[in-house]
C-alpha cells in the first residue's frame, strides 16, 4: 500500500468516525453540544499517539473517549437528550 492510499484511507475513517458522532450528538443534543463534542473529538485525537495504519476500532477508542466527555459534561448540567423530553 503506497503512503498516499494509506493517508487516504486513513482520512477517510476518521472523517467518517467523527461524522458519525457529531451526528448522533446534533440529533439529541442540539448543535452547540455537537460543537462542543467536535473539538473532545480533535483533543481526544490529538492525544492518542498516532500511528500510520489505524484501525477501525482504534478510531472508535477515540469517539469512546470524546463521548466519555460528552458524557460528563451533560451529567454535570443535570440535562438529558432532546428525545427524553
């Protein structure tokens, strides 16, 4: 696999990782909340030491962790989702 194919892929699963979070955070938390869960997904990434050639599931690690922020940040606030009201 040649670098360029590599990195395309690679690109391709995080955009697709992070896409579908922030989706998911919009539907039932509101865009500002996606917001704020977009930049835990960048931070949480910018920690993970990386390594060319991530898998599926080691991108997931990072959504774990960005969620895991989401998490208590809502708990902290005593809110719910937009679809338990």
């Amino acid at each position: 696999m040649n670098n360029q194919f590599t990195l395309d892929y690679q690109m391709n699963l995080a955009e697709r990782e992070l896409g579908a979070f922030l989706y998911i955070v919009s539907e039932l938390y509101g865009p500002e909340e996606a917001e704020s869960s977009a930049q835990d997904w960048l931070d949480e990434f910018e920690l993970l030491e990386y390594i060319p050639g991530l898998t599926p599931r080691e991108w997931r690690l990072v959504t774990i962790a960005a969620a895991n922020r989401l998490s208590k940040r809502v708990t902290k606030r005593g809110g719910g989702n937009k679809m338990a009201s």
